[in-house]
C-alpha cells in the first residue's frame, strides 16, 4: 500500500513546517489522501519545531503519528525526540552541518547530508530543507520533483516565483546527493 | 466540480461561516483558534461583512446577541478559557433564543491549562456551562472536509430551531491541513426571521427580545417551550458514523480527532485479527442514542476514548443502561491517546470477556 509517515523536525525558521506543506500540497496534486499537522505554540517561537505529513492511496485514519516511515531531522534535540519513532527500515535524512550526534539505530536507513553548508554553497542557507526534501523525495517516492514544483508554485507567493528555479535546482542536488 | 484546496481547520471554519451567509465575527484572540480570527479579519471586509476585535471574550459574546437579536448569521470562536468567559452571554443567548454559532477549538484545562488539544470541556459544552436549564446544539467535526459541512450546518441548525450551535473541535483539528472541496455555490437556506429586532418602522408591533421573564409561571412556560425544542432536536438532528461496526468485538466510542486515532486502531487491530468497530458521536448533543440501539447487541462490550478524564462516557453509560459493560482508555492535559494506549486497553478487555 502506498503510505507514507514522514516527520520533519527541528529549529523554528529552518523552514520544517514549509517543507511539510509542500509535501501535504505536491501529494494532494498527485491525487493522494495527504495529512499536515504542524506543532504550534511557544515551540514555533524559537524553540523546536516539527511536524507531520501523511501521504496516502488510502482515505488517512489518524493525522497524529506515533510512528514513522520517513524522518527529516535538523538539530539534535530532533534526533533525540524522533529517532525512535521510526519503523525499522525506514528512511532518517539528517542535516549533518546541525546534528552533530550518530543515530543509535542500525535497522533504519541513514543519510547524512550537510545540506546547510551545501546550500550556502549554492547561494542560499535557507534551501537547507529543500536540499534535505530532495533526497527524501529521491529515496521514498512520496512526491515526484515535477508535482513539489508546482507545489513550490501552488504554495508560494507571485513575488517569490521568481526562486523557483534555484529552489528546483537545490532539489535536484539533494536528489543526486 | 468545485474547488479543491489545502487548507488548515481553523481557516476552513472561517471560510465556511462567511459561505453560509455569515456577515458578522466578534472575537478575541487564543490559541489554538486564533487564525479563525485572522481569516475573518482578511475576508470580511472584502465580502463586506463586519469583523470586530473585541475588548474581551465577554464583550464578544455580548456582540454576538446583539447581531442575533437583528436576525443575522453571527459567530464567534475561542478556545477552553475563552469559552468559558462567554457562559453567561450563552445563557442568554438560550434564554433568549437567538441563532447563533459558536467555535471552541478546545485546549487543555481546567484554568489556563496549556495550549495543546483536549477534549476536556465536552461536559461544558453538552450540559450547560452557563446557568439554567438549557442546552446548544453540539457538532464535533473529525475532518477538515467535516469542519466545512458541518460549519455550513450549524448556521442552518441555529436557524431552524433558534438555538444556539456550538462547533467543538481541539487542537489538532484547528491546526491540521487537509484537502477541502468546496462546492461552487452554497446553498444558503433562508427562515422566517419576523421575530427579529430589526427595526419596525411602526408598521407593527415591536419585537421584544429578552431573557427576562419575573412572573415565575411565564417563566416555567418558556422553560416548558426551550424543553420542547430540545425534544425535537434529538429527534430529528441525532448524526453519527458507525464504521466497521457489522460484526465487531468491541466497539470503540470515540468523537473528533480521538475519533481518527481510533481508526487507525481499527486497522492495527486488524492485522493482529482482533475486529473492532467504530461508533463515532458527530453530534455531542442531541447525544446520538440511536446508533447505540442499532448496535448495541453487536460487541461483547463498548471502549469510550477520549482526550479528558471521561466525560463523554458517562452519556454512553447512561444510553446503554448497563446492557452491556462500557470501558474508558484517555488522556489528559494536551496528551494525545496513543494507539499504543487504545490496543492495550482493547486486550485487556478481551482477556476479561473472551
């Protein structure tokens, strides 16, 4: 069954619940069941942030996850929150220029891509997630690249079109990463 | 066709009211309703309706009586501490028998409690959290697609009974996005609103509207008459799921989000061959008795789950008057009931009736 648990976590301002959005909206152009539940509060206000997204063949029974197919992390509280969550086997993608820490599982599969540095490198720090996105999107097969584009479309406002291409092109690295 | 889109529970419940013809929002900021608030200040003035920042939750509830009274579609919304700042203009509100909606996206008490989901102020909203004997009508969405249909509905059940209709939905439910579709052109239903205090440009009698009634016969009637209407709301706007009930072991009793945890239940359950089914309340009050009479003789027993310490159990215990044993599994204080939580209460209920 095509079903896809994914959590993103980590510092507000990192983009964490961007990224779930366009997630939740590229699945939903693909005609899947999708789910977005972010964390509110005072953890949005400089603490941590994360939040889940649900993409699915099957109408989605519970938004609230206690566990997960696929887990972006991007700072170390995030890794010591989530890694558990994850069903063995699944997919953890962590921003290595921020979590410093080794995952204890040996069961799961490990990617571990300085995406802040890479996308400094590329122009812009802020694409961390979206370079993390693209390896997520390469791996899991939850969205293509071609619907989170018009995701990135759907989503963004008409002054901000203008990055799309480089957004894209971050994607396409952390694909090929 | 319709039009498809991702949006947040609390924007969908703004973007309804204003499709079902709402033109007046009074309110005051909390979390987690809060972009309620922010919606309504962006769309109403473009549909040209009224959106007011209230002084305070009280004031905003006092807004909302006076906009009913003229016979308008008028809501508000607020979370738990909030809510329960607007008990006395409730009150009146049902004393008076004004339409009206209400949001409570509730949060964990009692006090100021937290900010994360609860389900901790279902007793508040079904017995009465203000004075005297009344009751609203309580709508418990599970979806987003459902916070839409059912915020459409509330202005329609407040109109038809003048009474005053309650959305109750948590944290999650206000915060998550789904995919909506919303139909091209809403249906907006109208009702005699002769009774409104609108102005009469002495062409008749003056409406009077009022909660106040000191001879205690005419108030004993009037009570009579809010009796009456309660009546008839149970028997005819009871609305209730019932899924994968036909040939369950336990049945679990569950509304709103709590509901769509338990689905997943259902399905974990599934695969270890243990069949449950689902009974999900979307009406809180009128209580939904109707659907515990069709399956009642289906489940060795009921498992109510909920985000409080059980209080929407004490209805089920009191429908099923015990014809059969009724548990509870729940959370308090923001947590979320796992489907860990749920499948180990389910086990040892089947250990004690297998």
């Amino acid at each position: 069954m095509f079903l896809h648990e994914i959590i993103i976590a980590g510092f507000g301002g990192q983009g964490i619940l961007s990224a779930g959005r366009l997630l939740a909206y590229a699945g939903m152009l693909e005609e899947r069941q999708v789910s977005f539940l972010p964390s509110y509060g005072p953890e949005m206000r400089g603490g941590t942030a994360n939040c889940m997204v649900v993409i699915s063949e099957e109408a989605i029974a519970s938004p609230v996850l206690n566990s997960c197919s696929a887990l972006i992390v991007m700072n170390n509280p995030s890794l010591e929150k989530f890694e558990s969550w994850l069903k063995p086997g699944g997919v953890l993608i962590a921003d290595s220029s921020m979590v410093h820490k080794k995952p204890e599982r040996k069961d799961i599969n490990l990617f571990e891509i300085p995406a802040t540095e890479l996308a400094s490198e590329m122009g812009n720090k802020t694409y961390s997630n979206i370079y993390l996105l693209g390896k997520l999107i390469k791996v899991t097969g939850c969205v293509t690249p071609e619907n989170f584009e018009k995701a990135l479309y759907g989503i963004l406002s008409k002054s901000k079109h203008q990055m799309i291409p480089e957004e894209m092109e971050v994607l396409r690295a952390g694909m090929d990463y | 066709m319709g039009q498809k889109l991702l949006m947040k529970g609390n924007e969908v419940i703004a973007e309804a009211a204003i499709r079902a013809g709402c033109r007046h929002y009074f309110g005051y900021p909390i979390t987690p309703q809060t972009e309620i608030m922010h919606y309504m200040a962006k769309r109403m003035p473009a549909v040209g309706g009224v959106f007011l920042q209230a002084e305070s939750e009280v004031a905003a509830i006092n807004m909302v009586y006076g906009a009913a009274s003229t016979g308008h579609r008028v809501m508000t919304s607020s979370s738990s501490p909030g809510i329960s700042l607007k008990q006395e203009g409730i009150s009146y509100i049902a004393g008076a028998q004004l339409p009206a909606v209400i949001v409570n996206i509730m949060r964990g008490g009692p006090g100021l409690g937290g900010i994360q989901p609860s389900q901790s102020d279902y007793f508040q909203a079904t017995k009465g959290g203000g004075h005297g004997d009344y009751h609203m009508v309580v709508l418990a969405p599970a979806s987003v697609q459902e916070l839409y249909e059912l915020t459409v509905e509330a202005f329609n059940i407040a109109d038809r009974y003048r009474i005053m209709t309650m959305i109750l939905g948590d944290g999650v439910l206000g915060q998550m996005m789904e995919v909506v579709n919303f139909r091209d052109e809403e249906k907006i239903e109208t009702f005699d609103k002769s009774w409104a205090a609108n102005g009469h440009d002495n062409k008749r009698e003056h409406n009077m509207i009022t909660s106040i009634h000191l001879d205690p016969a005419v108030l004993e009637q009037w009570n009579i008459g809010l009796q009456n209407k309660y009546k008839l709301i149970s028997q005819n706007e009871q609305r209730y799921e019932l899924y994968n009930c036909d040939d369950a072991e336990i049945i679990l009793v569950a509304y709103g989000s709590v509901a769509r945890i338990c689905k997943g239940v259902i399905r974990e359950a599934a695969e270890q061959g243990i069949k449950l089914g689902l009974l999900r309340p979307i009406t809180l009050f009128p209580f939904p008795t109707d659907a515990f009479d069709k399956v009642l003789d289906i489940p060795k027993a009921f498992l109510t789950v909920e985000m409080s310490s059980g209080q929407m159990v004490e209805d089920v215990r009191l429908t099923i008057e015990g014809r059969k044993p009724v548990y509870f599994v729940g959370r308090m204080g923001g947590m979320i009931p796992t489907v860990k939580d749920i499948m180990s209460k389910v086990k040892e209920i089947k250990e004690k009736h297998d």
